[in-house]
C-alpha cells in the first residue's frame, strides 16, 4: 500500500477520523449525522490527515479503493491537500503520487478543480492553480489534460498562464498552438513553450529553436540553447560561449548558467576568463558554473 501519512494520528485527529467514519457509513441513509463536508469544514488540517490516515491502513485494494471513491465524492478532500500548509511539495506529490496508485484519474479529478473557463468554482487562489499545475506536470503524462487545462494558458495571472503553457507545450506538438504562444507578449510563457520542446526532434521543432533564439528575453534564448544541446546540433556550444560575451549582463548570467548545466570541460578557459566582470550577478553565476565545469 502507498505511504499517504506515514505517521500515527493526534487525539485531534482521531476524534475527527471517527466523525468521518461515521459520515461515511451514513452518507447514503436519511441521518443527523453531519456530512463528510461538515467533517471537513470544521476541522480542514485534522479531515486530510484523518482520510489519509483511514485510506493508508486499508490492507485490502478493493476496500482502499471504496474508501477512496467515498472520499472524492466530497471535493474537499483533494482541494485541502492543495491548500494544506502541512505538505511542502516533495511531501505533496508524494501523497498524490500514491493516490494515484489508488485511481488512475486522479490527474483527471484534480484538474477538474482548476478554474474554469468562464468561473473559478471552487474559488481557488493564484498560489494553489500553480500548485496544482506543478503537481499534474509530474504525475499526468501523455495529451488528456490538455482539453482541460489549455485555457489556462490565458489565465489572467502570468505565473498561472505560463506553467499552463510549459505542461500544455510538453504535451501537445500542434503547430498553430506553438506558433500562437511564440507570439505571447510574457517571456515566461515563450519560455516555457520552448522548454516543452525540449528532445523533439523534428525539422519544424529546430525551425521554432532557431527562430526563438532572436528572442529578446535571455530565459527563451537559454532554453532554445539547451534545446538545441540536447539534439546534438554542433552550433549550440559555440553560441553559448558567444553569448557569455553578450553586451547585456542578464544574457551573460543565462549563458553562465546553461555552461554549469552542460558542464563541459571545454567551458572552464571561457568561464576563468569571465570571472572578473563588471556585473555581480554574472560573477555569481560564472563561480557556480565553475563548480560544474571543471574536470573532477
């Protein structure tokens, strides 16, 4: 069975489970007994730590999975993981990542909670959309999200709109919608996009990569470069070291770091060389890279 809580509950949190038990057996029959709802609302942190507590100690995969199907019947459950101060991310996506070993949709459940495209209806904030968008970039592969989630890359929010687009671009190799984000006026959407291609390998791809590095924002150019490095083209670490000389110091500092991630031995003259200029920040990054480049 997945590690959900991985932990023993609180006296809290056992009062809780046991008014959740008990909301679940009754959900179905005319009773006074309060909803799993009104389990959840007056006590958010104690409901989430109490299902998963309650799903983790199920033996059984059939009776973990009628449990389960119990619990998402509520919505709250999956949105108060997302909004849950308790989970950093590493521990967040380690509980949707055993969820999921529980229900194959839950990438589908999840993504039905994000705002749609005329209401948010479950009110969430700009900080939990990113989280979810996060979580789902790591757990659902393949296109099906896409019909769901796509209109986010209009979100009014940038951030939102942006980590919409690097898990739509990643997903999706339609050529109108690529050349539509290209034309984004938010460099982290452009950004993202090409990041999604990075490892595809297909002459318009390289087109698109080549195209991105005019850019005028040094993210999109870094990432059209390590675009290109990982498809082998002999141009790509030629125009790295070119850009490490570039007059703008936040194009220095991408070519810096993209030297630190490529970490070629070849690097380390044109970094030595670099460490004494004018901007801090490109300092800063040229001592990083370093670390990376030289020989062990």
């Amino acid at each position: 069975m997945p590690c959900l809580l991985g932990r023993e509950l609180t006296g809290e949190e056992r009062q809780v489970e046991a008014a959740l038990r008990h909301a679940l057996v009754v959900r179905d029959k005319r009773s006074s007994a309060p909803s799993i709802r009104a389990v959840a609302a007056a006590s958010p942190e104690a409901f989430v730590a109490a299902a998963l507590a309650m799903l983790e100690c199920k033996s059984n995969r059939g009776d973990q999975h009628r449990l389960y199907l119990g619990l998402v019947e509520c919505p709250d459950f999956l949105l108060l993981l997302f909004q849950s101060k308790r989970f950093d991310r590493s521990r967040l996506l380690e509980v949707c990542q055993g969820l999921k070993e529980i229900d194959d949709l839950l990438d589908v459940r999840l993504a039905r909670l994000a705002p749609g495209r005329h209401e948010n209806t479950h009110g969430l904030t700009a900080e939990v959309v990113l989280r979810l968008l996060d979580i789902l970039h790591v757990i659902s592969s393949g296109p099906r999200l896409i019909q769901i989630l796509g209109h986010l890359t209009r979100h009014p929010d940038e951030r939102v709109a942006s980590k919409a687009a690097l898990l739509v671009a990643c997903r999706l190799r339609n050529h109108d919608w690529v050349r539509t984000q290209f034309e984004s006026p938010d460099p982290r959407v452009r950004a993202n996009v090409v990041e999604g291609l990075w490892g595809v390998d297909t002459p318009l791809a390289r087109k698109w990569l080549w195209d991105a590095l005019k850019d005028e924002n040094c993210r999109v150019v870094g990432n059209a470069l390590m675009a290109l490095h990982l498809l082998r083209d002999p141009a790509a670490l030629k125009l790295v070291e070119q850009m490490l000389g570039d007059s703008r110091p936040a194009f220095r500092r991408t070519a810096a770091w993209l030297m630190g991630k490529i970490a070629r031995p070849e690097f380390v003259e044109r970094l030595q060389e670099a460490a004494g200029d004018d901007d801090p920040g490109v300092r800063e990054s040229v001592a990083r890279a370093l670390e990376f480049a030289r020989p062990k």
